[in-house]
C-alpha cells in the first residue's frame, strides 16, 4: 500500500470481507496487517486466517487462547487481560455483543495506518495520506466503539473515494502535492 489509491483499494476489498462476515453473524477478531494477502491477479486483497471467527452473540466469555497484538481494539484489552489472569471475564452489561464487529473495523484501520506510515517513511515523506484517508482511519480507530463506522459504511466511503479519484482535497490530488514538495 504505497499510495492513498492503493491503500483505499486495500480498505475496499478488506472491509467487504468484513462486511461480509458481520452480516453473517461473525466477528474475525484477529486481523493483523499479515491477514491481508494480495490474491494472485495482483489486483485483489483478501482476508485470511478465520481461526478465531466468533458469533457476536457468543458465550459471554473470550477462548482462552484469544491474541492480542498492537492491532486488537482497546476495548477489549481489559477483558483478555483477566482472561489471561485466570478471572472468567464476561462482556460488560453495558457494552452489546455488536461491540465485536466494531473490533474488526479499529484492527482493520490500525493495521492500515500503521502500514500506510511505514511505507511512507520509506518513500521518504512521512504519513502518505491523504487528509480523507487519514480521517476515515481515524474514525475507524475512535476509542468509542459505538463512534466507529461499521464494516458496510467504510466500505461505501472506500469506493466513493476511489472513483471520486481523490477529487476536493482526496486522494489523487495529495499525491500530486506529495509529489511537488519532494
């Protein structure tokens, strides 16, 4: 993901993945920048590794070999942290099992920024967004779960930014402006 377009072509095809799975009743739980392989037409990503595949109504307790990496959603770091501490951690009353797909869409921006920033300090120019992308990460990874858009809605802001080409300050145009200052 070398560029703002490569890296919404990433988000398109990754959170249709996700989307996917939500609307079958599925959290994937453990993405993580290695889970997005580029599929052999070299036009294509693909989410792999469905290991850990939970029904968003699962039992209210995390299996106790659950992960956790720089990419896992904040929200649920207290309730694997127990875990591992040999409490049996429950879902809070306050938070809906829904929280879990909000936890897809924080890893999913989490892996693509921090992607999206270390290819941008090895091109020689730091970040590499452009400001619409770096928002949309953003608000995948708002602390509030219930402020994060959902799989289906990053998915629609992807493609309209992909064939809006980056028109009014989006992708297209900071690449060119990236390009000028280098």
């Amino acid at each position: 993901t070398g560029t703002p377009t490569e890296l919404l072509t990433v988000l398109k095809d990754i959170s249709l993945a996700l989307h996917h799975m939500h609307k079958r009743g599925l959290a994937h739980l453990s993405l993580t920048p290695s889970l997005i392989l580029l599929a052999s037409d070299l036009t294509t990503y693909k989410l792999a590794n469905l290991g850990l595949a939970l029904p968003p109504s699962f039992p209210p307790s995390f299996p106790p070999s659950f992960p956790t990496s720089r990419y896992t959603a904040p929200e649920l770091l207290p309730l694997l942290d127990g875990r591992r501490q040999g409490s049996s951690s429950s879902l809070p009353p306050s938070l809906p099992p829904s929280f879990l797909l909000a936890a897809d869409v924080y890893s999913l921006g989490a892996s693509l920024y921090e992607v999206s920033r270390q290819r941008g300090r090895e091109g020689g120019r730091e970040g590499g967004l452009g400001r619409q992308v770096q928002a949309l990460l953003e608000r995948m990874m708002d602390p509030d779960p219930s402020r994060r858009p959902m799989a289906g809605r990053v998915l629609l802001t992807a493609i309209v930014l992909l064939a809006k080409g980056g028109r009014e300050g989006g992708v297209e145009e900071e690449e060119e402006e990236q390009e000028q200052e280098e």
